[in-house]
C-alpha cells in the first residue's frame, strides 16, 4: 500500500480552465511552463539533482526542447546547478512515477469529483498541497 512506503510529495493543484492564453492551452506548453514552475519554487530544496519524468508524456522533440529549457531557465550560470540531468523513464516500469501517479489520482478524485478517499489515506506524505489560480496565463 502507497501510504506505508517512505516518500515524501509536494502537491500543485491548477484550474486549468482559468488559463486563457492560447499558447499555454498547448499541452506541452502548459506542461514545459508547469515543470518549469514547481521546480523553481521548491523552496531551496533542490540542488544538483536529476529529473526523472514519465517519458510517455512527449515525443523526443518536445523532451529534448524541454530538457534545453529546464537547463537554461532553473540553471544561471553564477549559481550552482539546481538540475543537472534530466531523465526520461517509462511509468510502467518506475515505481516512483507509479507512486507520483497515484497521488496525483487521489488529488484529482479529491478536487474534480468530490472523492477526498484516497487522498486522506495519503495526506501524511503530502507536505505541501497549494492551489494555483491562473489569473493571466
């Protein structure tokens, strides 16, 4: 069971309806930018680490422009390195983007159906759920 395991999850909960900029409604705009986001405000915490993201998520194109992008946008070049790889890995055979991917079903039950089950079995591992209202996105 996903609540008995040691891991630890940072939560960001977006109303996607509310961005109206058509070039953030792309997929894989939103999804660039959306990285891109949690991992600058992390709070400090990350430094010299390596990326794992679900490789099913783009094609080789979209992960080599997103690679180039965390790197020149999270890594200035007079600070030390926040990412210093970025790994693609399939969810079917990573345990921790299986794990990843079932906090993000129970948030979703929680918020779009009304089903906080899953998420208050878990809510202990989560220790920053925040809510991000696009106001001119």
């Amino acid at each position: 069971m996903l609540r008995r395991q040691s891991f630890s999850a940072r939560v960001l909960v977006v109303d996607k309806r509310l961005i109206t900029r058509p070039h953030m409604r792309k997929r894989d705009t939103f999804y660039n930018f959306l990285v891109q986001m949690i991992l600058r405000h992390d709070d400090g915490s990350i430094q010299d680490a390596t990326l794992i993201l679900d490789e099913s998520v783009q094609d080789k194109r979209s992960k080599q422009a997103l690679t180039t992008y965390l790197r020149r946008s999270l890594n200035p070049t007079s600070q030390p390195l926040k990412i210093r790889a970025v790994r693609y890995h399939d969810s079917r055979s990573d345990n921790i983007i299986q794990a990843a991917d079932m906090v993000s079903g129970a948030v979703y039950a929680a918020y779009h159906r009304g089903n906080s089950r899953y998420l208050n079995q878990i809510r202990l591992k989560i220790t920053d759920l925040r809510e991000w209202r696009p106001q001119a996105q």
